[in-house]
C-alpha cells in the first residue's frame, strides 16, 4: 500500500481515546517595564488563546487524519470543561465518554508569552487519580464504545484518569475483540502496560520508566531496553521517539532507527502527539 491509499483507508477507522484531556491556554504579550512590587516583567496583553491538549489534541490529529474519534476521559464541572467540551463537539470528537467530575477541576496550562521569551506557565490541575465511583462509569463508557473502533490508543499523562486497574481492564477487553491497543505512556503506570500492541515512549520517558541513563540514542541500548519491554510486559512492538536523532522502532522480528530530516522548527510542542496519531492508525491497519 503506497501513502495516498495509506491515507485514504484511515478513513474507514474509528479510534477509542483513553487519557487526559487538557486545555492550553496562551497569553501573548509586550513586557516594556519590570514591576516595582517584584523583580518581574509587566506583560501587557496583546491576545489570548487556547487550543486543546493532551487526549484532546491526539483526537483532533486524528481527525485531521480522516478517522473518526471517540474520547474517553475525565473535565471538571467548571467553565474551562463546559468549552473544551464545547470544542471537540465543533471538532467532531464523540464525547459521550467524557465524565463531568464535581471533585476535580478541567486541567489547564496557562502559558504567559513576550516576543522573547516564555515568562511563565501556570498550571490549574490535580494528579490524584479519579475515585472509584468515576473509574466504574468511565470503564461502562469504554464498553458501550470498543466494540464499534478499531484500535485503543491509552494518552497518559500522569494526571489520574489513567490507573493500573483501568489499563488491566481495558487491555482484556480489546483483546477479547482482537483489538489492537496503542501506548503514549507516562512515568506513573509504565510498567502496567502488559500486553499492548505498541508501546511508545519518547527517550526521557524511557529512561524514567526502566530507570536507565541513556547516551543520546544509541541503538544498542535502545535494542536492549526495547527488548527489556517485550520479555517483561509482553508488549508486541516498541517505538520509541528521540527527538532530532528521529523514532526507533523494534518488532519481533527487526529493530532499526528511521532518521528524522533535519528541519528549522519554531514550535515542538505536540510533536509526539501527531506521531502517535500516526502510528495508531497505521497499528489500526496492521501495517508493518
């Protein structure tokens, strides 16, 4: 299959979301003066604007790539929720897996931008995981969903929709139906991961999880932590993005480094959410 058919059969897919959905917000503007009351600039608001993140933005990407998205996650009862919500509606994501909590507020990261610099960012957040009331309505949400997608993509980060039992329970369930499930994982349940179709760290993220210090990308070691993952998680297939170095990808049957093209980049920032994106659909596929 050449790339415009690649393209096209992501067309026929429906992708199941599971993760944390976030909100970042921007606020763009001149710092000319320091404040008199702390040594720090005043930031003079020329615009402001949010796009959605996390979960969020990996369903958009995949829309952007043709298929339908379902989204399985958790928003606070708050205005911030009410217009995420209100933006994966216009964006076309299903959002009748998305849980409205009254005990934990919609994640947001506020961002304060001059022309020379990122002063600040602010964080509106909890990390502490959903109650088990909310994890039982979220896995009814993930059952009545499944059966109708074709592969579950879990976007963890590390902010409490995501649990070991969760994973333990949604794994089982697309096995059952013999589907594929795809890994952005974080630091917190890493190794709880067993069995996934494709497990997809980036560099940093990999060290943490197995507790290794890597050289830059050096493939010998990338191989042996890959292989690491696949004795003691049964994960079927590693990939693991490094950043300029480009995406190590290891299979049963071969492992090899596919080079990034060296490009000048303003902004990195969701980067790894397209390639996952990519990679879910193509696992979808059952692309080599």
């Amino acid at each position: 299959m050449d790339v415009p058919q690649i393209l096209h059969s992501f067309s026929r897919l429906r992708v199941l979301v599971i993760g944390d959905v976030m909100m970042d917000s921007y606020i763009r503007g001149k710092a000319e003066r320091i404040s008199p009351e702390a040594p720090v600039p005043i930031v003079k608001v020329q615009k402001s604007y949010f796009r959605l993140g996390g979960a969020g933005n990996v369903a958009l990407n995949i829309r952007a790539l043709g298929a339908e998205a379902a989204l399985c996650s958790v928003v606070g009862n708050d205005a911030n929720g009410e217009k995420l919500l209100r933006e994966l509606f216009h964006a076309g994501v299903g959002t009748e897996g998305v849980l409205v909590s009254s005990t934990r507020p919609t994640t947001v990261k506020t961002r304060i931008l001059t022309s020379h610099q990122h002063v600040v960012r602010v964080d509106e957040e909890t990390d502490e995981e959903i109650s088990e009331a909310e994890r039982g309505q979220l896995l009814e949400h993930i059952k009545k969903l499944i059966d109708g997608c074709h592969v579950v993509l879990f976007e963890d980060y590390d902010k409490g929709v995501i649990s070991h039992t969760l994973i333990d329970e949604v794994i089982r369930l697309a096995q059952q139906r013999n589907i594929p499930t795809v890994v952005d994982p974080k630091k917190r349940n890493f190794l709880f991961y067993k069995n996934a179709t494709l497990f997809k760290p980036n560099l940093k993220e990999l060290g943490e999880g197995l507790k290794m210090d890597f050289q830059g990308a050096d493939f010998d070691e990338l191989s042996k932590a890959a292989e690491q993952l696949m004795r003691e998680m049964n994960v079927k297939n590693v990939m693991v993005t490094l950043s300029e170095h480009g995406v190590f990808f290891q299979t049963p049957d071969e492992k090899k480094i596919f080079p990034a093209h060296p490009r000048e980049i303003a902004d990195v920032s969701g980067a790894g959410d397209t390639v996952i994106s990519i990679a879910a659909l193509c696992t979808a596929l059952k692309l080599p």
